[in-house]
C-alpha cells in the first residue's frame, strides 16, 4: 500500500507546489504588503497548528484513513475558493481552509510509522520528502508555465483550478487505495480535550520526543522565513518574478528529491540519524547566513543547494528519531503534535520575518543563522547523546 499512499501524496502535493511559489505575487496583486504576505502565510500554519494535533489524536482513536480522507476533501475545497477569490479575505479563508487540510501530512507519517520497522523509518519518512520533492519540481514548473512569463498579466485563477484537480485526483485514490494501519489500543487523549488544547498531549510524551519536538519548532520557525520570503527578497535582489521564482523552486524540488526520495537511506546507513539531522541544520544555517553575498544567480543557486540539502536531511531524520522514541501506540498523537508544533514555528516565523524584512532584507537571513547555530548548541545533547539508542 505505501507506494500508493506516496503517490497520493506526490499528486496532491504537485498542486501544493502549483501554488507555494506564487501566493506572495497573489497577494500583492490584491494590495498586501510584505507582512501581510507573511501574514497570510502565518494564518495557513496557524491553522495547521490548531488541527495537526487532534487530527492525528483522531487518526489514533477512529483510523487512518477516514482522517485521511477528511484531509484531502478541505485541501480540494480550499484550492476552488482560492481559485474563486476575489479579495484578500478570500485568500486568506480559503489558506485557512487548506491549511486545516495539510493535517494529512502528519497522518501519511503515522501510516508509514504503522507499517515500517524502527531500523527503516528515516527511509520511510524520506519518501514522504521524497514526495515533496517531486511537488516541488512538477508544481512550481507547471505554475509558472500556467501563470504566464509577463509580470503585468499574470493569471491566478487557472494554477488554483490545476491544483485543486490534482488534488481532486489525488482524493480519488486515496479511496480506492489507502487502507487502514490503526493498531488496536486504548487511548486516554482524544476527543474535545485536544480541539481546546493541542498542547495537551505534551505532559503525555517521552522527554525525547519532546526533545526532538522542540529541535523541529526551531527549524520551521527559522525555514518559514525563507520560505515565505524568498519571492520577495528574490525581486528586490535579482528583479525575480513569479516566472523565475517557479523555475528556483523547481530546482529546490530537484535536490530534495534527490536527497530524500535516493540518497537518505544509504547516508542514514553510512553516518547514521542524528550526524545527518546535525549536518542539515549546519547547512540550513550557513545557507541563511550569506544573504548579504547573493548578488547574481549562481551565488543564489550555492545558497538554495546549501538550505534545500539541509531541510532535506533534517526531515526525514528527525521525524523517524521522534518515531522511534514515541510508543507504538502514539504514532499519530506524536508525530501529529510534531506537525502541530512545527505549524506553530511556521506561523510566528513569517510574522518575525516580514517584520525584520522591513527594516532590512538580509536581516531575517542572518539572525534566522544564528538562531540555527543556538538551537544546534542548546539540543546539542538530545541530538547526540551519551548512550545513542
């Protein structure tokens, strides 16, 4: 069943890649501003945060895959009301709407964590960044093709329409496909307990999950900036637009394919879970860190190959390191507070971002580095410690 399930989660996630790239544009196309942009980014991953949680809690209590299911439904919804918007608050309903759906995510996880061994999981977590991957080279490229390479007549509408067609097809195999991996057992944190507060399950975990927890807030508070911001600080560096923007998040796409859908399995063997999560988040830092230097498209390039190859270590590594410190009947309520916590990160870290992007646009880079080397130092010993399991 995996091999669909990840081709489930490939198609949806090309129209999730279909619209990344060109939201920011979207939006200014409608009069916001950069932090309004980061706003509209934050709203996605707040409302992640609130779902990812109790989303998987549910996914322990009634299934996999009728949660699943309910995922890839609102993530069709919320692309036709983008589609059909006409107003910023459209954008950000139907953002809100999609961003509840992204739940599926945290689900995929635990239906891989249901059907791998402890020894396979970083590899069978790198297939869902391996899907990412391939979101990220076909939908990006097909969004810039559909969008259009003149600047003053860019079409919006038509990449939502694509996508939610991707999406739609996407829903259609899932039920077909996707069976349920849910193992009998008895849970004592579910219902409307986790809906008031996602942060429940946090007195229930092992402290090396939350550990490991805490480490990939970090990351995603520090990773939203670039992700969030890239197309505005490419236009105001290299006079990007929505066209070449497309074509760079292709490229990123490329090299977490590559990374995490080939090679994570044979490096995970070779150097092991936690050099890898320490070797990634080095790169992820030093790729922020020379903002100041990118002055042509080739330095651009070194910088995306150094952030893209760290976020494809880091997600495969420390999601499976979570795994396997969680219990064997926690999988969906760990790795869906592990989504729910990394939304959370996303959603300060554009605010902080487009906050400091106005004051400068190399700013969010340098301090988001050195925010990086801190979170490496502090989790130095959760990462790496005296007795590695």
């Amino acid at each position: 069943m995996l091999p669909v399930l990840l081709l489930t989660v490939v198609i949806d996630l090309i129209g999730f890649g279909l619209i990344l790239p060109l939201l920011p544009f979207y939006a200014v196309h409608f009069g916001a501003s950069p932090f309004t942009v980061a706003l509209l980014a934050a709203m996605f991953s707040i409302a992640q945060f609130l779902s990812a949680t109790p989303l998987g809690g549910l996914s322990d209590r009634i299934g996999r895959r009728p949660v699943f299911l309910g995922c890839m439904s609102l993530t069709v919804i919320g692309y036709v009301g983008l589609a059909f918007a006409d107003s910023l608050l459209a954008i950000f309903l139907a953002r809100i709407v999609a961003g509840i759906g992204s739940g599926k995510i945290g689900v995929a996880r635990a239906i891989i964590a249901d059907s791998t061994p402890p020894e396979q999981r970083a590899r069978g977590m790198g297939l869902i960044g391996g899907a990412f991957g391939i979101g990220m080279i076909l939908g990006p490229l097909l969004g810039g093709l559909l969008i259009g390479p003149d600047p003053l007549r860019p079409n919006y509408s038509l990449p939502a329409f694509v996508a939610a067609g991707t999406s739609s097809l996407a829903l259609l195999l899932a039920l077909v496909a996707v069976r349920e991996t849910r193992r009998d057992a008895p849970h004592t944190l579910t219902g409307l307990r986790l809906w008031r507060n996602p942060l429940a399950p946090l007195s229930q975990l092992a402290p090396a999950v939350l550990a490991f927890i805490a480490i990939n807030c970090c990351i995603n508070f520090v990773f939203s900036q670039i992700e969030v911001l890239f197309p505005l600080f490419s236009a105001a560096r290299l006079d990007w637009h929505a066209y070449e923007v497309g074509i760079a998040f292709t490229f990123i796409g490329t090299i977490v394919l590559s990374m995490q859908g080939f090679l994570i399995g044979p490096l995970t063997r070779q150097f092991g879970e936690r050099r890898l999560l320490t070797a990634g988040m080095i790169n992820l830092a030093v790729g922020m860190a020379m903002a100041h230097w990118i002055t042509s498209t080739p330095m651009m390039g070194v910088s995306i190959l150094l952030t893209a190859s760290g976020v494809a270590m880091i997600g495969p590594t420390i999601n499976s390191l979570a795994s396997r410190a969680a219990g064997d009947h926690q999988q969906g309520i760990a790795l869906g507070t592990m989504e729910s916590l990394a939304a959370l990160g996303r959603a300060v870290g554009p605010l902080w971002g487009g906050w400091l992007f106005n004051i400068g646009i190399n700013i969010p880079y340098w301090i988001g580095g050195a925010l990086l080397a801190l979170t490496l130092l502090f989790g130095w010993r959760a990462i790496h410690p005296k007795a590695t399991p």
